[in-house]
C-alpha cells in the first residue's frame, strides 16, 4: 500500500477509536443543551469541561466545602456548572426543590448513581420507569406502621444488646462507630428483610471496613469523573478491588443501616455535647418508665416527643444523604428562570439547604426546639428534606421516625470532636465517647 495512503488511513483508524473512547467515556451534549443551559445563572467555566478539572485536586475531605463554594455561597438560588459534557445544575431554594421532587416525571436517578450499580444493582434505590413503580407499589405495604409493630421485639432485643456493648466499655473511652453499625444492620435486616444476622455478636469488622471502602470508591469516581464509565474503572485496580468488595456486599447490605447508624451516632455525639438536652430527653423517658425496665410499647413511642424533636434536629444539621440528584427526562420549568434542559443533572443538597440561615437562624446551633409545632409552620416544608420528598422519597421514613434510639439505661458522658465527610453524612475522624451507667 502506497505509505501516504497508509499514514492516512492509520491516522483515521486512531481518531476513530480516540473518538470512541471518549465518546463512552464523557458525555456529549446536545446542541440544544448548550444553547439553552449558558442561560442559567452559574460560573464561568471553560465550555463544555466546565469544572471538572478541578474535582481531582478537591479530594476526598473537601468535597463539600468545595460544593457550597461553588454551587451555594455564589448564586444561591440555582448554580449552573458544565461537568465534562454533563450539565449540572444545583437547585438550593425549597421553592424549586418541591417542584422537582413533587413531580411524578423527574423520578430518574442522576448519573453519579452508576458508580453503585455493582453494589446495589437494580434495586428500588437505582431502578426506574416500570421497574421502580412495581417495586414501590410491592415494598411500600412491608414498612407500614402496624406490620413493623411485629418486629419490635427483635427490635428491642438487639437495642438491648447494643446497650450492653455500649455499658461494657466499662466508662473507658471509645469509638461508638462499629458497635452503631453494627446494632442498626441487626435491626434492618431483621425487620426489613427477616434476616437474623446477628452482626452485633461477630467480632470481625471486615463487612464494616468493605462498606468504608466502597463509599470511598463512589466519591472517587465521582471527583475523577473519567471513572464513572463503566469499563475504564473496570480495568483499573482500584475497580477491580470494588468489584470484589461489591461481591461481598451484595450479601449483607441494604439501604437503610448505615443511613441509620449516621443519626444515632450524630444523636450519640449532640447528646453528648449538650448535657441539658440529654438531662430534658432523660426526663421525658423517666416519665414514661419510671423504674420499669420493661420494653417499650409502640404508645410509648408517641409519647417521646422530646426525643422526635431531638431527632429532627440531628437530621437537619446532620442529613445522612446529604446530597441527591435527578437526571431530567424532559425541561424542567421554574419560576422566573429559563427552562433546565432535559438530560440535566439537578442536584439537591439538604446539608446546605437544612444549614440555611433563612429558614434556620444561627443554623450551626443545635437546638431540637426548631421543631416545636409552631417553628415548623413558620417554614418552608420543603426546607426539610432529610428523607427526601414526594414519590422517590425515603420508605424507611416511618419506621426510622417511630424509633427509639434512646434507652434510659445509659448516659452519654463526654464526646471528642468529629468531622464530617463521605458518601453519607458521617464523622470522618470518627467520635470518642465516655458513657457513664446511671445506676
Ligand atoms: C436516618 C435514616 C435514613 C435516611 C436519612 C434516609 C434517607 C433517604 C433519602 C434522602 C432517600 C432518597 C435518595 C435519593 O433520592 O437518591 C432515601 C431513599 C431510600 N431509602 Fe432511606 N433513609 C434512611 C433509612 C432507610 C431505611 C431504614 C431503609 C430501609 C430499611 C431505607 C430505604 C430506602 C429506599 C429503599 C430508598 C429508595 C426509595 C425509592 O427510590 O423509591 N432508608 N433514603
């Protein structure tokens, strides 16, 4: 073959696979998506790329300080961000956010979902369309007020063990983290799956670190976002090693625990910082028990409304998902704005939205008095989302806001400083607590 010809044609052949592979790899917008997204309020990025180049130097710690930099502190209402082809758009008002979760057409999982297709597969939390409608309408009826009335007392059992682990430290300080996480896996799994794990009475943490490790993983792909096609983090070692860590997973994990051990171990960690809110939530159980060490009854449970209100505030200022998205089907209308185009990815943040000094004076303060009746109504509703809203919203909501998660028992006595940074809202550092028996 004639050499000119053949430098040509090797030329095509690479460009073609060079376009392949980006093709598979970023996204490409349409050109509708970028004619009609520049008219969104947002920064100034280089076209199309827009910030991701800066998401490799974020790291995994600064993940949300560089959020609320970029996509709240600025532009407040509505930020607008290219992400490697993917347009992003962060919604921050409760007035916007109950026109996207409301809507019975936004209901597709944005695209940082893939990074847990492995581990959660096709399951109610990623599927959508039909599969997702069927897979409410069937699981909706399992976590219904009076069936989990059945469960409570294996409920109980393992609370009781979990007390007992706590009260074992013997006053030493120690991480709560593994004993939380272990407790709350007990209890999921046995009320919502029937599965007797036992996970409290197993001395091995590796199920505890795998799921550390594939957190890990999804923010990772999330900050290097040439990860998030699928089959160049299959070639990678860190994707082969996820791949293997989801195998594991796929045996043992469900949604709801580690969501679940986030808020107690944050409830563990204000209780612990504020004696006079744990004194009025000790009272109020006081009231109901006296010195009866018997179980609670699920009447009981309504009188605790110290402790709800106690448990809306760790919610608010520590969401377990602190962060969720949407990928549009079709535009999206918001008042006063030009259109979001469809194939958007919009995000919501309820860290910075439950932390907004408009709705939460002082919002740093913890404070379970915000959630006196007549505080709630002064409020957006849509200013509280800590398990999301409308059809795609949490179905643990019931059974998580029926739980006792206090046991008079025990007093927390002192609690080191945490931070907070994940997948999931949870202390970085971990939290060192005293507990001192009462009796
Ligand atoms: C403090 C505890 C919990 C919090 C804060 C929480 C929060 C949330 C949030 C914000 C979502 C929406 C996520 C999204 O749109 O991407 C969600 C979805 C979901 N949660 Fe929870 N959750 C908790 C506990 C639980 C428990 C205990 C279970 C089950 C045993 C559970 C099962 C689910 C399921 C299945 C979905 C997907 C629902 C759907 O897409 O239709 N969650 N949760």
């Amino acid at each position: 073959m004639n050499p000119l010809l053949l430098f040509f044609v090797s030329i095509l052949l690479v460009s073609a696979i060079l376009l392949i592979v980006l093709y598979t790899t970023f996204y490409v917008p349409s050109l509708k998506q970028l004619l009609v997204f520049r008219r969104l309020p947002g920064p100034r990025y280089f076209p199309v790329i827009g910030a991701a180049y800066e998401l490799p130097f974020v790291g995994y710690a600064g993940v949300f300080k560089w959020l609320k930099a970029t996509a709240v502190d600025r532009f407040k209402r509505i930020c607008s961000v290219w992400m490697m082809g993917l347009p992003v758009v962060f919604i921050n008002s409760p007035q916007d956010i109950e026109v996207i979760l409301s809507s019975m057409k936004c209901i597709d999982k944005g695209e940082e979902y893939l990074t847990l297709k492995t581990w959660l597969n096709e399951g109610l939390l990623l599927s959508t369309g039909n599969k997702w409608h069927v897979r409410r309408k069937l699981l909706t009826p399992t976590f219904h007020f009076r069936i989990l009335e059945d469960k409570a007392p294996t409920m109980i059992t393992s609370a009781r063990r979990f007390v007992d682990k706590l009260l074992g430290e013997g006053g030493k300080p120690f991480d709560p983290f593994d004993k939380v996480s272990r407790c709350t896996l007990d209890v999921v799994c046995e009320a919502a799956m029937g599965v007797k794990l036992n996970a409290q009475n197993n001395q091995s943490s590796h199920y505890v670190a795998t799921i550390k490790r594939v957190s890990k993983a999804v923010i990772y792909r999330i900050l290097n976002m040439q990860f998030l096609s699928q089959w160049l983090w299959n070639i990678t070692p860190a994707g082969i090693r996820n791949n293997k860590d989801t195998k594991i997973l796929h045996d043992f994990t469900n949604k709801g625990h580690d969501t679940t051990a986030a808020l107690i171990l944050f409830a563990l960690f204000e209780l612990g910082h504020h004696p006079e809110i744990q004194e009025r939530a000790y009272q109020e159980q006081f009231e109901i028990f006296g010195d009866d060490p018997r179980d609670p009854t699920f009447s009981d449970i309504k009188c605790m409304t110290y402790l709800e209100l106690l448990i809306k505030e760790c919610l608010r200022l520590y969401p377990s998902v602190p962060y969720f998205s949407r990928r549009l089907g079709e535009d999206l209308h918001l008042k006063d704005l030009p259109p979001v185009p469809s194939g958007s990815n919009v995000v919501i943040m309820p860290i910075f939205l439950h932390r907004n000094p408009d709705y939460y004076p002082q919002p740093e303060r913890f404070d379970p008095d915000r959630f006196l009746p007549d505080e709630c109504t002064k409020r957006h509703p849509f200013a509280y989302i800590p398990f999301s809203a409308g059809p795609r919203n949490c179905i643990g909501e019931i059974p998580i806001s029926q739980s006792p998660i206090l046991t008079k028992s025990s007093k927390v006595g002192s609690v080191d400083q945490c931070r907070v940074s994940g997948l999931l809202h949870t202390p970085r550092r971990g939290c060192r607590m005293v507990l001192h028996p009462f009796y």
